[in-house]
C-alpha cells in the first residue's frame, strides 16, 4: 500500500476538509446576522418596543380597574340612566325585544292647477 502524500494546497484542503467547512458555515451565519439582519440593534429595539407593550398594557389595566369601580359604585337609578340614554342614543334593545320603527307620514294637499301652470 502506498502512502499517497499531498503537498501544497490541495494536501492543506484534504487535511482539514471539516475544519473549512466548518469555518465557511461560520462566516456564512455571521454575514447573515450581523451586516443583513443587523444582529445586536434589532434585539435591543425589539426589546425597547416590548418595554413600551407592557407599559401600554399597564396603563390600559389601571384604567380598566377604575372604570370598573365607577361601574360598581353606580346604583340602580344610574344604571336605568345609562340604559335609557344608551336606548335612545345608540337604538339598544334587550334581548327578546322587538324594535319597530314608525316613520312619520307627512300628507299634503294637491295644489290646485291653475290654467297659467306650464310644465
């Protein structure tokens, strides 16, 4: 059996075939992550738009728990209140009720044709 020995380049390659690819794989994902998808910046801005979420969300619940405790504080005499403008503004009904609507007729008189009237 001969012992085939590379020299040059080519032997380099054929040595440490795992080790470049290995290195290509490397430059590939740091190309991508760093100079196209701007790595590090796009988790930090991500981060910061989280932060402005919760915060949001923090406000909307602290309003919500005092709506609430508006709503609980009212007696049943605001409650009919609300309902009877919430009837006549926004035209809410109750479940199992009918809403029919009347439209006024206005008659009038038929003008009296006069022998001068043209069309």
């Amino acid at each position: 059996m001969k012992n085939k020995s590379q020299a040059g380049l080519i032997g380099f390659i054929y040595k440490n075939k795992v080790t470049i690819a290995l290195i290509i794989v490397l430059v590939a994902l740091v190309k991508q992550n760093i100079f196209e998808n701007n790595f590090p910046y796009v988790v930090i801005e991500r981060e910061k738009s989280i932060e402005k979420i919760r915060l949001s969300n923090s406000n909307l619940a602290t309003e919500n728990s005092i709506l609430e405790r508006k709503i609980e504080n009212f007696t049943e005499e605001d409650l009919n209140l609300i309902e009877s403008k919430a009837r006549f503004k926004y035209g809410l009904i109750k479940e199992g009720e009918h809403f029919f609507k009347v439209n006024r007729i206005v008659e009038t008189e038929a003008s009296t044709e006069n022998d001068k009237a043209t069309l």
